[in-house]
C-alpha cells in the first residue's frame, strides 16, 4: 500500500475535507485519509493501494493544500512481541 503525509504548517489556518476533496482523492487512487494535528500542524496521511505517490502535486491540491511540503515513506514494517532471531542471534 501506497503512503503519503501532506503537512499543513499554522499559517494555511483550518483544514476541512470536502466531498469534491475526497471524490479527486479517489479519482487518485486513495482509500484511505488520517487526520492529524497539534497546536502548530495538520498532517493528512493519504493511503490506497493503487495510489502513486508521484503524484504527490495532485494529491496535495486534492485537499486543498497546493504547495505544502509532502513526505514520502522511506520504511515500513510491522512489529510484532515475538521474539525474533537474526542470524542465529536473539
């Protein structure tokens, strides 16, 4: 699954999805949207499995944040309790 955080810093003021918002989002390949914040930024996590994050522009203007910074993943993994062993090493 594809992933992408769109960062919204204090001075682009509230944020609101809409549903044009959400149908371009679709349009794009994303099934799924988080909404984050602290009292300085608004993080919107864009997931979907035929989602290009290349298209990282479009996806950004989809909600209505033309030009805020964007990142993409770089790792992603799942964590589990078990105990693992490298190598031969615990």
């Amino acid at each position: 699954m594809a992933m992408m955080v769109v960062l919204l810093g204090p001075a682009d003021g509230e944020f609101c999805l809409r549903p044009d918002h959400a149908y371009e989002l679709a349009r794009l390949g994303v099934t799924n949207v988080a909404l984050l914040r602290d009292e300085q930024t608004v993080g919107i996590v864009l997931e979907g499995w035929s989602f290009d994050p290349a298209q990282s522009e479009r996806a950004a203007s989809a909600v209505g944040a033309a030009g805020a910074r964007t990142l993409h993943p770089i790792l992603q993994l799942a964590v589990s309790s078990d105990r693992l062993s490298f190598g031969g090493v615990e």
